[in-house]
C-alpha cells in the first residue's frame, strides 16, 4: 500500500516509455499500451481510496533527491482525492483520442505526450513537499505546450506560444516564493497546520504564489492564455485542461495556506481577501466573456474561467464547508467540464462546425452527443439534483454562515449567466429547425456517427454529472467532507 503513490506517478512514465521503444510502427499495440498505461495508474490511485476514507496517509518516506531539493511521494486525503480524479479523467480521454485522431497525425507523439502528462499531473498532487510539486509541475506544463500546439497550425502555434510564455513566468514566480519559504522556514515540505509564522517577508512568498498559481488555474487578470490554449488543441486536451490541469492551481493554494503557512499568516497581509476578490472577478467575468463567444470551445473556455473562480472562491473563505464545496466542485468541474469539451470535439469530427450559430438542429443529427451535453449544461447551472448544485450550496451555505451574503448573491448572478449561455445552444439543437442548402445531402437523422469510444467516454461523464446524487452514500461528498474536516 505504501508504495502505491509512487506507482501511481511513475507508471505512465514507464508505458510512455515502452511506446516509444517497442510500439512505433504498431498502431493497435500503440493504444493498448497507451490505455493500459493510464487504466493502470487510475487503478492505484483508486486502491488508495480506503486510506482516504481511514483518514491515513500513504508513502515510503524515501527521498529521491538530496536535501534540501528532497522528492517523497505520499498521498494522504486531498492528494488521493485529486489523483483519482485526474486519472480517470485521463483515461477516458484516451479511450475518445483513439477514434479523435483516427485519421490524425502524430499519434505516436500525442499517445506519449499524454502519458508524460498524466504522469506529471500526478506527480504534482502526490509529491510530498513544495519542490516536488514545483518540479512536476513545471514538466506538467512543458509537456502541454507539446498537445497545445498538436494540430501544427497557426492558431495552435500563437496559442502554444502564449501558453509557453504564460507559464514560463508561473515557474519563475513560484520559484521565487519556494526560495523566499526556504529562507523562512528552512523546509520545503508539508506539514498540516503550516509552520511558517507571519513576518515581512510572507507577503513576498505569497504574493508570489498568487502569480504562479493563479497563472495556471486561469484566475483573473492571469486567465488570458486560457480562451486561446482551448480552442486549439485537440478536443480530449482541452477537456484535460480545462477539467485538470488548471486544478493544479487550485491545489497549490490549498497546499500553501494550509499545510506551508500557518492561516494566522495569511490572514496577516489578507492574502485571504485578495484571493476572495480575484476569485469574484474571476467568477463574474468569465461568465459575462462566455456569454459574448460564438465559438463553441471559446465559449466553453470562458466558462472554466468562471468555474475555476467558484474553488478560488471556496478556498479563500477560509471555512470547512467552503473548502468542502471548494473540493467537490473540482470533482464536478471535471466531469461536467469533460464532457462539454468532449461533446464539442465530436462535433467537429461529424459535421465540422465549430461556431454555436451553425448548430441549429445538430440534436437530431447527433442525439447522443447533445444529450450529453445537455446533462452537462444543465449540471453547470447548478439544477438539482446535478453535482454543481451541491458545491454551490455549500458555498452558498459558507458564506452565510461567515456573514458575507453578498457572495450568495455572486453565486446566483453566476448561475443565471451560466443559464444563459448554455441553454440557447441546447434549444436551439433540439427545437429550432435546421434549414438545410439546396443540393445538400440527405442528413442521417437520430444518429451519431463518430467512433463509438468518443460518444460513449462522453456519455459517461455525462451520467456521472448527476448519478451520484441517486448513490447513497454519496461518496465524492462523504470524501470532499472527510478532507475538509481533517484541514479544520
């Protein structure tokens, strides 16, 4: 059991490896490997789920680097949380990439590229101190810059460069700040609590953080690599983005404020109530940017910047039930998030539309995909019983409680600008009529005619956006609880 952090980390590696030396010219044991790769890392992290409701922590303790730039891998409740999610988000999107790049190029790159991916966002939630987080990181967003520019064309090129840039100057603030936290604590790793005390110097450290993590997780003024990064790379990218990767942010700040500084020191230079207000800019203009994109996957990636802003918004509240909401809202985000990109790919791959005024009608020609979609949509206004409701309400339910009823009232704005930019594409699939050109071909009605991996891996996001909510107990909220409650 103690050795299953590190499995779960290395494991992609080692496939990746594999497929470079053994499988370059197969293309069915390319995707087996590939497949396997992934499955078997998300079946680690899922056996780790019994520490996670035992409240123990795994890991060896053994150090692969040399202090003080020390390595460890050891998951307690938060990093299995986390893992579980991004691996089973990963290994869906392979199983939709096999008939996405079906008449592709690059397979072999992209197929080893994702499990470096995986493999790195892994590590991330799995290193047990700030310089490994720092160093997985920091591959993490190497390795996306090489799916961000896949399709070669201009537009992924000038995207993949903005990404590159962006990020670039996340690792050089966060280094900083790892070497102002060094200076002030001697340590690197973490502990819950914190042990890092208010003085001068902590606003430098935190302040720098705010810029490497906010940078990536898309908070605003840092979120304008975002609108680009999505609609270029391929579609299972941009659900692994949006649906993971920008979580790392997430898990940075959570990593920081309660297991690196004690909270007496983030409260010292309100760093809690910056982070509160970003979070609320983040949350309000990200929904009225989406609302202005007639391009589907802009559209969708304006809306993971307003998604991200509801975790920010529950991690600045400094309160078990907002974080919880914080939590479960991650889990939800990924599904419903997944899907909707998903959808957006299978899209394109039928009928090559990209832009929401096209698609009049498109609910009969792929029932199944807009199905889906329309689950996640309805899932991302916040309608019970899908799974945002039940982040929402917490949050909602955090806010009264610390007397900031101001933020019900952000939420509730929010999810009506979610509403309205989400439901005209659902009526407009299923109730408005298609107008079809003279001489066009006759349309295959009730019918989608994608690879059967793509519709069903969306499918099934799709599903689990509200499935749970018929489960009892209602696992990813008893987990998100769990969590909470050990940090406070």
């Amino acid at each position: 059991m103690h050795l299953l952090p590190g499995i779960t980390v290395i494991v992609p590696f080692i496939f990746a490896i594999f497929l470079l030396v053994f499988c370059r010219r197969n293309e069915a044991a390319m995707k087996v490997m590939a497949l396997a790769g992934s499955a078997l890392s998300f079946l680690a992290s899922a056996a780790m789920l019994p520490a996670l409701a035992g409240g123990q922590t795994l890991g060896t303790g053994m150090h692969y680097m040399s202090f003080p730039l020390a390595i460890s891998f050891q998951a307690d409740g938060i990093s299995i949380f986390f893992a579980v999610i991004f691996s089973f988000c990963f290994m869906l999107a392979f199983i939709y990439s096999f008939g996405y790049l079906a008449h592709g190029h690059g397979k072999l790159r992209y197929y080893v590229l994702m499990l470096f991916s995986q493999g790195s966002i892994l590590g991330v939630v799995m290193a047990y101190s700030l310089f490994g987080l720092f160093l997985f990181f920091e591959l993490m967003a190497i390795i996306s810059y090489g799916l961000v520019i896949h399709e070669e064309d201009d537009k992924a090129m000038y995207a993949g460069s903005k990404y590159l840039f962006m990020t670039i100057v996340a690792g050089l603030a966060i280094f900083f700040g790892l070497a102002v936290t060094y200076f002030l604590g001697g340590r690197l790793d973490f502990v819950a609590g914190g042990y890092i005390e208010a003085s001068p110097l902590v606003g430098y450290a935190l302040f720098a953080f705010l810029i490497g993590f906010g940078l990536k997780a898309g908070m605003f003024p840092l979120h304008i690599w975002l609108p680009d990064a999505h609609p270029a790379a391929p579609a299972a990218v941009s659900a692994l983005l949006s649906g993971c990767m920008i979580k790392t942010g997430a898990y940075g700040f959570i990593r920081l404020i309660h297991y690196v500084f004690t909270v007496e020191a983030v409260q010292s230079i309100g760093f809690d109530t910056i982070l509160l207000w970003l979070s609320i800019i983040t949350i309000l203009l990200g929904s009225a940017l989406a609302l202005q994109q007639d391009q589907l996957k802009r559209r969708l990636a304006y809306s993971s910047v307003a998604q991200i802003g509801y975790v920010l918004l529950g991690i600045a509240m400094l309160s078990e039930q907002a974080l919880m909401g914080a939590l479960f809202h991650i889990f939800s985000h990924a599904l419903m998030k997944g899907a909707l990109f998903l959808c957006a790919g299978a899209i394109m791959v039928q009928t090559g539309k990209k832009y929401i005024s096209e698609m009049r009608g498109i609910g009969f020609e792929m029932p199944v995909t807009m199905l889906a979609f329309t689950l996640a949509a309805v899932t991302m206004v916040g309608i019970p019983p899908f799974n945002a409701f039940i982040s929402k309400w917490h949050l909602a339910m955090a806010s009264l409680d610390s007397g900031q009823t101001f933020l019900v009232a952000v939420l509730i704005v929010s999810s009506l600008l979610n509403a309205l930019y989400y439901f005209p594409i659902v009526v407009n699939a299923f109730f408005a009529r298609d107008v079809m050109e003279p001489g066009s071909k006759k349309r295959h009605w009730l019918r989608d005619e994608v690879p059967a991996g793509m519709v069903w891996s969306t499918a099934l996001l799709a599903v689990l956006c509200v499935a749970f909510a018929f489960i009892q107990p209602h696992w990813p909220v008893v987990f998100a609880a769990k969590i909470s409650a050990v940090i406070f």
